[in-house]
C-alpha cells in the first residue's frame, strides 16, 4: 500500500473528529456517538476491501490508558480551589464513591442472581459499568455553566480514581477481610504521600528547565509515573489529578519560600500551553480509541435478547441507584446531574483488564456496548433539556 493512503486516512478522521467536535458541541450529542458510528463504518469498509484489523485492536488498552490520564489531567488544570467550593468539592467527593459503591452492589446482585458465577466474580465484572467516563462527562459538560461543570469534572475524574482502586483491590485479593482492607489503606497512603512528592519535583523541575520544548517530557515523566504506580496495582491516576489541580492553584500558596524556588516569571505561560497541549492530546488519542473500539465491535451481539435485557437492566441500576442518592443527599440536584452519568473510556478499559477466570460469558462486549450506547443517549437527553443558568446542586 502507497504511504500516501494511510495518510489521507488518518488525516481525513481526524478532521472528522474536530467537525464531529463541533457538531457535538452546538447539538449537545456526545461526539463519542459519532466516532462510533464512523468506526464501524470503517469496520464494514475494511471487511469489504479484506483487511485485517487485529493489530488495532491490540493497542486499545495503551491508547485508552494514555487518553484517560491526559483527559483528567486536561480537565484538572482547568480547577481552581477556592474557599468557596468547598460544598461543591464535598459533594463530588461523597456522590463519586458512594454512588459507585451503590451501584456496584446492585449490579453485582444482578449478575449473581441471573447467572451462575461466584459472588467474587459478579462483583470484578460488575465494577467497570459503575464508573462515570471522565472521557465523555467532561468534554460533554462544556456548555454548561462553569459551577455545573466543575462539579461534573471532580465527580468523574473521582469515579475513575475510587473506580480503579476498587477494580484493582478486587482482582488482587481473593477473600475481603481486615488484611485486605488494610493493604488498601496502606496503598492509599503511599500513593498520597507519592503525589505530594511529585508534585514538587515535576514543579521544580518546570522551572529549571530552559529548553523551548518541555511540555512533552513533563507528560512522558507523568505517564511513566502512572505506569510505575499501576506495575504496582496503585491507583496512580490520583497522581495525575493532585498534579493538575496543583499547578493550576500553585499561585494561591502565599508561602514565600515555595514562591521563591517553585513559582517563575513565565508560570502562567506555560501552564497555558500545557493546558492547550494536554487537550490536543486527549482529542487525538480519544479520537482514535473510540474509532478503533467502533473498528472492532460485534454488531451481531446486538441482536441478541439476553445481551439487551442485561443492557436494560444495567441501565436501569445506574440512573436508580443515582436518582435515590439524590433525593436523599443532594436534593438540589437537577435532572441534568441526574442523566449526566455515561458510561465510556474506562469502562472498555478495565472490562478488557478482567482476568479470564473470573470473566462471565453472559457479560459480554455486547451488553458493554448497549450500556455505553444508552448512557451515551439519556446523557444526551439531559443536556438538550439543560436550561441556561440552571442551579447548581
């Protein structure tokens, strides 16, 4: 095959993707709706011109894992951390573990009562379809007001982080007693203690850098950090939380020995151009892994019965558990926040990550693809509904 060909391709979607973008935006449609379709498309283009599309699919899992972190870190910088945002701050906290924990319950008492595997089993299959995709939440919650968006960014972002600590703790423990519980609170206190130190040696390391190209080593540095933490089953993508939100609030820290060493004359600058690199970053690699997972999908799945009622119900669980936890606890809440819950990126991700012995062959990519599919369309149901200047819970 000429070069020529691959390049007009890869060009030609990623042109796509930004009109998709700003389609999606003015519509307030997902454009993870779009990609998808346009992924199976080419599934169809591919098999009818015979060719083979297994060696993409082996590079979903590197390509989700690189997205999410630049997702939430793009989405991070974005944050500032005010006096005045501490009831914001604790609502996403409390609403994006214990909603998880909610419907992670629910679903895996779905999955032990309707199949015949072991509560352990239900449990790990059950994880990934109770995270918030921060991959689709936060591109999606940019038209809404910034207090609405804020709380949609730290509400995702954390249902990843608890998601993947929770996922991570279930696959490497096989019984969950006192031993188990306290290695997660040990885990939780390395990691919290790794990124306060990262966070002010990548700091200073920004300000002792003179080269004109920097930005790329200080993604490289994060991604090999989050790798590190994730060769050790830690939930390193806190790392890349804590670090987003504290260069974008370094500037408020009034000690003057951290603004001697760590604060320099063209901070602001640059944090500008890391924040525009990071999005450019996170729209090409989701460009492509939403593609690619459109590319690989088994439409005939679909079809299926069983694969739809399981997709239903789980469906059903999410927006239940959500809508009670609401009503009891943000009462404020808006439909908006209610709807606003999409299944996505990470989902894929830790569903590909389920070890063979403990997978469930009535859960199959099917009934993740209709869960994705139908949170993806009431999220989307919800935002067309958004009126402007709307409470904020």
């Amino acid at each position: 095959m000429k070069v020529e060909i691959p390049l007009l391709i890869l060009s030609s979607l990623v042109i796509f993707s930004y009109i998709f973008d700003l389609f999606a935006r003015k519509a307030k449609i997902p454009s993870i709706l779009l990609l998808l379709a346009t992924g199976v498309g080419l599934q169809f283009a591919a098999s009818y011109f015979g060719f083979s599309t297994l060696t993409l699919q082996r590079i979903l899992p590197l390509m989700g894992t690189v997205g999410l972190i630049l997702i939430v870190l793009e989405g991070s910088l974005e944050l500032k951390l005010t006096s005045d945002k501490k009831t914001l701050l604790k609502q996403s906290l409390a609403a994006s573990f214990f909603i998880l924990l909610g419907t992670t319950f629910a679903i895996t008492l779905l999955f032990y009562y309707l199949t015949e595997s072991s509560l352990r089993s239900a449990f790990i299959n059950a994880i990934p379809f109770s995270i918030i995709s921060s991959a689709i939440a936060i591109p999606s919650a940019s038209s809404l007001p910034e207090a609405r968006k804020e709380f949609v960014v730290y509400e995702s972002s954390l249902s990843d982080i608890f998601g993947i600590m929770l996922f991570n703790f279930a696959i490497t423990n096989t019984n969950y007693g006192f031993m188990s519980f306290s290695k997660l609170i040990g885990e939780t206190v390395v990691i919290t203690i790794l990124s306060a130190t990262f966070c002010i040696a990548l700091l200073y390391l920004l300000s002792r850098i003179t080269h004109r190209l920097k930005f790329f080593l200080v993604i490289s540095v994060l991604v090999l950090v989050y790798a590190f933490g994730k060769f050790y089953h830690l939930s390193s993508l806190v790392i890349v939380l804590v670090f987003g939100l504290f260069l974008s609030n370094a500037t408020a820290i009034r000690s003057t020995f951290f603004r001697r060493f760590f604060l320099y004359k063209n901070y602001d600058q640059d944090l500008e151009q890391l924040h525009l690199l990071s999005g450019e970053s996170a729209f090409l690699v989701r460009t492509f892994f939403f593609l690619i997972f459109g590319l690989s999908l088994d439409l005939t799945s679909l079809a299926n019965v069983q694969v739809f009622l399981a997709g239903i119900l789980i469906a059903v669980l999410i927006y239940l558990v959500r809508f009670v936890y609401q009503k009891i606890w943000m009462k404020s809440a808006t439909v908006t926040e209610l709807l606003l819950s999409p299944r996505g990126l990470i989902s894929i991700l830790l569903f590909m990550s389920i070890p063979e012995d403990q997978r469930i062959v009535e859960v199959s990519e099917g009934v993740m693809l209709l869960v994705i599919l139908l949170t993806s369309i009431i999220m989307t149901i919800g935002l067309l509904r958004a009126k402007p200047g709307e409470a904020n819970p």
